[in-house]
C-alpha cells in the first residue's frame, strides 16, 4: 500500500513586496524605544492571522482620516511611524501623509509599497493625460487598483478582464480608440491568462497600444506552478485570506485543474472541510500574503492524519512495504520490532548498516522507532524479515528524485574530481556534476572544488543505475536572475551605485553594479574634454555612480559620474574673485596672448596687451609654456564661463606703490630742509 504524498508548491506564501514590508515592520518592532507608537495606513497585508498577531504586539490600523490626528499626538516620548501597506495608496494620500511628517519631526512615514506597484504608479502617471487612454485590467475595488489609479491624470478605466473589456469596445464607451494613445497595464497579481486574452482582444481593435506587462514576475512562476501542482495531485489545499486577491486566482487556477480543491486561512479550518481521503497525491499553494508558519502547520496537520492512516493500514505486512516499528529487542546480531500486526519484525547486523565497527547495543535501545523494507514475510514463523539499509537508501534517492521533480536546491560536499567533472556527496548519494556544470572556465582546474560545500541542482537521473547528475551552474543562474529582478524592481533615476569597472570602449566605460551592468559615457568620466575612458578610470577601478536614465525593456542603464560639486568651474567661483593675486601656470600661447592654468579644468587669458607695460610683439617674447607668474584677475563672465588675467595690473600695480613711497620720501625731506 503506498504512502501519502504530500507536495508544497516551492513559491508558497510570501512574495518579495510582502516580505520586504513585513520585515520592515518586524525591525521597527524590535527597534521601537518606550513611548514609540507604529501603526499601518490600512491593513499591511491581506491576513487575518498576521494582523491579529501585529496587533497584538502593539501596532495600530488606522486610516487616512485618523492619519492627522495621530500626527498630531506625535511628540518626543511617543513619536510614531506610520506604515504604507505593500498595495500602496493613492496619490494624494500619500502626498498629505509626507506633508504631516514635514511638519512634526515626531511623525514619520515608512513606504512599505512594493517595488512592483510602484512601478506601475510611474507607468500610470507616465501614460496618461490630454488625448491618451490609460486601461488597467484588475479589481476595481482592490487598494492596490485604487492607489494605481489614482495616477492616471485625464481618462483612466479599471476592467475586471477580457470579457468586461470586449463589453466596453462593443458599446464604444471608450470612443474612437484609433484616434488616442492607448496604454494598458495588470494589477501585479492579475491573472496570466486572462491578461493574455486582454491584450490579444485590445491589439484587434486598436493600432498599436503601449502594453506594459506589469503582473509580477513571481505571481506568474506561482500561477504556473500551482496549475502544474493542481494538475498532477488528487487533491489541492489552497492557503490564504478570502480577501487576498492573489489567492482567490489561485484557488480558481487549481480548482479547475483539481475537483477537489479547497479554501482554508488556517490549519483549523481543515476540520471544517470533508476529510481528506488517504493515500492521494495532495498539493498545497498559498497566497503572496500567508505567513510561512501557517503553511507549515497545515503541512504538519496533513501529515499527522496520513501518518496515522498509514499506521492503521500496516496492519497486514507484504513483501515490498515501508514499515514503521518500535525496538523491543536489541543485540549486536540483530534487532526485534513490534511492527502491530500478527508478524514480529527482524532486522539483522548487515542490514542495518554497512559498518562492521557500528555495535547495534550502543547505537540502538528499546522503545527506539525504526523505518524498514519488508524483505520476507512468513505467517507461519511469524516473523518479517526486514532491511533498514534498504529504506535508508530509498530515503537518499527519493531526495534526489523529488529535488528534481520539485526544482529543488541541493547542498552537498565534493569529494574528488574525476574525468569530465565532480562527485558531490549529498544524502549519501554520490551525484556526478559535468565540468561544464561547475562554474569553472573551460581547462579550469576542476581539483578547486574538492572539499568544498557547493549548492546545486538535479538535472537528471537514471533510476535503474541510481545515478543523479547535477549543474551548479543552474543556481548560480538562478539567483543572478534574482538578483537581476530585484535591482530592475528598485532602480530609479538619480540612485546611486557603488560598482566596478568592467570594460571599456572608445565611447565610455562599463560598470558592473552587482550583476547588472550600467555604462558611463565619456562624457560623463570628467569635466575636462578626454580623448579616451582611460583617461581617467581603469578597469577594476570602484566608482561611485549615479543613474540618469534606464530602459528595463532593453535593460540598459545610462549612468552619470561627474557632478557638480567636482565641476572645475563651480569650485572656482567658490574660491576666486574679482582683484585676487594668484599664481599661474602658462599652457598655451596664442597671437592674442597667452592661456594659464588657475586650477586643473579652468584656464583664463593674459591678453598680450596684459603681459607687459610695453608694447610686444608676441606672447613669446615674455613668457614660456610651463612658466609660473603672478597675475591678478581682472573680470570673470560667468555666463561664458571665462576668466581674463593681467601681469600687466601688477606691475602698474607695483609701480603705483613705488611712486607713491618716493613722494612720500620727498616730502620728508622738504620738511628737515625747512626744520
């Protein structure tokens, strides 16, 4: 009789928006000092559980119009923190919450809106106005719906799916679409095939709409699982809060896959629901929004219960069943098992383990629980004959077959390297990992890996042989892409970066910003005209960059380095003026005079009438290139930024002084005469 398979969906429960705004409030919690008050704008997720455990511990729900009176009893002993739910809010809610916490230093606002609806507010604000249409497909009455469209500025319209959309086209309530820039987004957890429909039917009856493909990225991988876990189970328990939009598309996705499908918030509501029949396939998905402990105490409560039927069914051994047994006797030779039924179970040294120093009285005693194969069974004797070996092996592989089935990560030591690869020891299982697999460089020396500890995944198996093959590469792939989605999630204009240069080309300098590239153009390195990258950066070099401007379509990211806090002509107006004497350094020399160094980027002119008293005919006939002199600024055209020097001010300057002490020196003189 088979055991009971129980499969949980890998993307079950929370999402990247809602853990990133759940764990921030679990770090305000922790960090909150005596007096200090947190609350959340609406509900942070879409849980019952959760918000009653928030609440226990303190943290308030309140709403937009209760937002100005907590404000305003916001002071140093009780500051507070209000939290924006991961759905985000309107506009203009949002703008009057910044303008309180602007106001009171004691009031401050947290945006916990993921990444994602934040993406779609800029795509609403971006695409809307005068002679566009902007359409999103979604919950009208969803605050993540109300909050989107709250962006959209001239004519905006909320459909539920295609058929309302198709309904609106047919009554022409959205007018002449050939004649509007039509644009048209999803709410982040829309369902994939529904969206599909929409924008099929929208691109039949209108020429050439913007459509942004806003459903996130893990809502559809879960969408997608749960269709591919639905199809191939007996039964689906599906995880969430019967207001979780999220959730119900997925109860609708494995519902029409899987007949008996259900709906529960809680591991309690299961004794609500018709029992579960034993010995079936059951498959649970959960909901962007339910926390990892709920799925893992259903996950337990089916387990009990199939346990104990498998418990009930072992009651009547044959040859081939998995057996669960409790030690009533132990030697070294062979050990006894109270298995409940008519037969006592037997388990000799050798299959047990394959260790001869291993002594079975030390390492077992009565009352232990033991798992084995039945090998034999004899009525007659009364005894079944039983391997531990056998289900300790069929444990190890069965690892291997579900981590592969179920796209699982594995971790295991490499233990050598052999011809074309690594052995990775995981379970007890020896998995064969091709050179090509490892990460090395092709004619790498795959002898590196030895000892370590690496993470990878099964790409195939021969059952028959018990042979697994696996790729490291295909994790490392999977986490740049990771890495790769949350970076396009939290970009935006302005941000800075810290990276490292990659490359470089003759029209600027790539830089790695953990993953993603960016490319700083020349004309971004410096303020002084360069003739190459090189110029001024190196490859390896750490910079620190900005981001001007970025296209996730196309995934390039145009990056900024220079700033004006380094432009050469900003920190000289900060240091000069007008009648400062400075010291120069001559760089070139023209017909019209002579240009000399102020500062590394700024230059200003000795106008050949400025370099002597006396007339010359040439620069040269003065000064020489790399020459230092005095020279005095004498006008400064901000505007051309422009600066004109003069030796000769100086020197009339110099003069001046000397005339001035000799008539002094004169009327000393008259004076002792007279005396």
């Amino acid at each position: 009789m088979l055991e009971s398979q129980i499969t949980i969906a890998k993307n079950a429960g929370f999402c990247f928006g809602v853990k990133r705004a759940t764990d921030r409030l679990e770090a305000l919690l922790d960090e909150a000092a005596p007096g200090a008050r947190i609350c959340t704008l609406g509900q942070l997720i879409h849980n019952r559980t959760y918000q009653e455990a928030m609440e226990a511990r303190g943290v308030r729900v309140v709403d937009a119009d209760e937002a100005a009176a907590v404000a305003a009893g916001a002071d140093a002993d009780h500051p507070v923190t209000v939290l924006i739910r991961a759905h985000g809010i309107e506009r203009q809610i949002e703008a009057g919450l910044n303008a309180l916490a602007a106001a009171n230093p004691h009031f401050r606002v947290e945006d916990c809106t993921c990444p994602y609806v934040k993406k779609v507010h800029r795509i609403a604000a971006e695409n809307s106005g005068a002679d566009k249409l902007f359409l999103l497909i979604g919950a009208a009455e969803h605050p993540e719906v109300v909050g989107i469209m709250s962006y959209v500025a001239g004519e905006g319209r909320v459909f539920a799916g295609a058929d309302e959309l198709e309904s609106a086209i047919r009554r022409n309530d959205l007018g002449d679409l050939h004649k509007k820039q039509v644009a048209i987004a999803a709410q982040t957890t829309q369902k994939l095939s529904e969206w599909k429909k929409s924008i099929k039917l929208l691109e039949n009856h209108c020429t050439n709409p913007i459509i942004f493909d806003t459903i996130c990225s893990v809502t559809e991988i879960r969408q997608k699982e749960a269709a591919k876990l639905s199809a191939d189970c007996d039964c689906m328990i599906v995880i969430g809060s019967k207001n979780s939009s999220n959730t119900a598309k997925l109860y609708d996705i494995c519902r029409t896959n899987c007949a008996d499908t259900r709906f529960i918030e809680t591991a309690d509501d299961l004794h609500h629901t018709e029992p579960v029949p034993p010995f079936i396939r059951l498959g649970i998905a959960a909901g962007a929004s339910t926390p990892g402990g709920i799925i893992e105490e259903v996950y337990k409560t089916m387990s009990e219960n199939f346990a104990q039927m498998l418990e009930e069914s072992l009651k009547t051994l044959n040859t081939g069943d998995t057996v669960k047994g409790i030690v009533t006797s132990v030697t070294n030779s062979e050990i006894q098992l109270d298995l409940g039924a008519k037969v006592t179970g037997i388990i000799v040294a050798d299959q047990i383990t394959d260790d001869p120093s291993v002594k079975l009285t030390e390492t077992y005693k009565v009352g232990d629980e033991i798992e084995a194969f039945v090998i034999r069974v004899s009525d007659l004797d009364g005894v079944a004959t039983l391997s531990k070996k056998r289900v300790d092996a069929n444990k190890n592989w069965q690892i291997i077959v579900d981590a592969q089935a179920n796209d699982t990560v594995l971790e295991g030591k490499v233990v050598e390297a052999v011809k074309g690869g690594v052995i990775a020891l995981t379970s007890a299982i020896r998995v064969f990992i091709p050179g090509a697999h490892t990460g090395i460089p092709k004619d790498g020396d795959l002898s590196t890996l030895v000892g370590q500890t690496v993470r990878f995944k099964i790409i195939e198996i021969k059952d028959r042989q018990h042979r697994a093959y696996g790729s490291m590469r295909a994790v490392l792939r999977e986490e740049r892409k990771a890495r790769e989605a949350a970076f396009w999630a939290e970009i935006e204009v302005g941000k800075q970066y810290t990276g490292v240069v990659k490359s470089m080309t003759s029209y600027g300098a790539f830089v790695d910003l953990g993953g993603v590239d960016g490319m700083v153009h020349t004309s971004e390195l410096s303020w002084a005209r360069i003739k190459t990258p090189a110029d001024v950066v190196s490859i390896g070099e750490t910079l620190t960059v900005y981001v001007k401007d970025f296209d996730p379509e196309k995934k390039r990211i145009s990056l900024g380095y220079k700033t004006a806090e380094t432009n050469p002509w900003n920190i000289f107006l900060s240091n000069y003026a007008v009648d400062d004497i400075i010291t120069v350094k001559v760089v070139n020399m023209m017909p019209f005079g002579a240009f000399a160094q102020i500062i590394e980027g700024v230059d200003g002119l000795i106008h050949i009438s400025q370099i002597a008293q006396t007339k010359i005919a040439k620069p040269q006939d003065v000064l020489e290139l790399g020459q230092e002199v005095d020279v005095k600024i004498t006008a400064i055209n901000e505007e051309k930024k422009t600066v004109s020097l003069s030796i000769r001010a100086l020197l009339e300057d110099a003069q001046a002084e000397a005339d001035v002490a000799a008539g002094a020196d004169e009327i000393v003189y008259s004076d002792d005469a007279q005396a």
